[in-house]
C-alpha cells in the first residue's frame, strides 16, 4: 500500500532524511525528539489525512523508528492501536 501525496509542503526548515510518511515529508523520525513529537502530532491531528492502511504504514515507522532509539511507548498509547500490533 503506498501513501498518496496530499500537497505540497513547502516547509524546508527541517532538513530530516528519514520520514514516517516520506511522500509528503511528514513525521520526521531522524532523532529520538522527532520521534516522540511524530507520535503526539501523529495521533493528534494526522489520522484524519490518510486511508486507515496508509495510517497502519505510518504508525509502524514511528514504531520502528522509536525502537531503534529506545523510546518506550507506554501499551495504552493509541499508536499501538492504529498500527495493528501488540504492544513490545
């Protein structure tokens, strides 16, 4: 399942090389704060953007990409619910 391009982000500032959603540069997860905020912005204001597959994709990049850091994710977060995985 591939994620579809929504709209251009003009938003350069960030200059991540690893995105949750690397067709739209969204959720950058190049660093262990960028990971924690993906999840909250993720969660918080992103569901409603993608299909629920697309949002399964996302959701386990953030995933892997917290932990590859060592970033504990409690087993009630939502995330874990959105990706279709059993909390580690």
């Amino acid at each position: 399942m591939a994620i579809k391009k929504r709209k251009e982000n003009t938003a350069s500032s960030v200059k991540a090389t690893k995105y949750a959603d690397p067709v739209n540069k969204k959720y950058p997860i190049d660093s262990p704060e960028h990971v924690r905020a993906a999840i909250v912005y993720f969660i918080r204001y992103g569901l409603k953007f993608y299909t629920k597959q697309e949002a399964q994709l996302v959701a386990r990049r953030i995933l892997r990409a917290a932990k590859e850091y060592g970033i504990n994710i409690s087993k009630d977060n939502k995330i874990w619910q959105i990706a279709g995985v059993e909390p580690a």
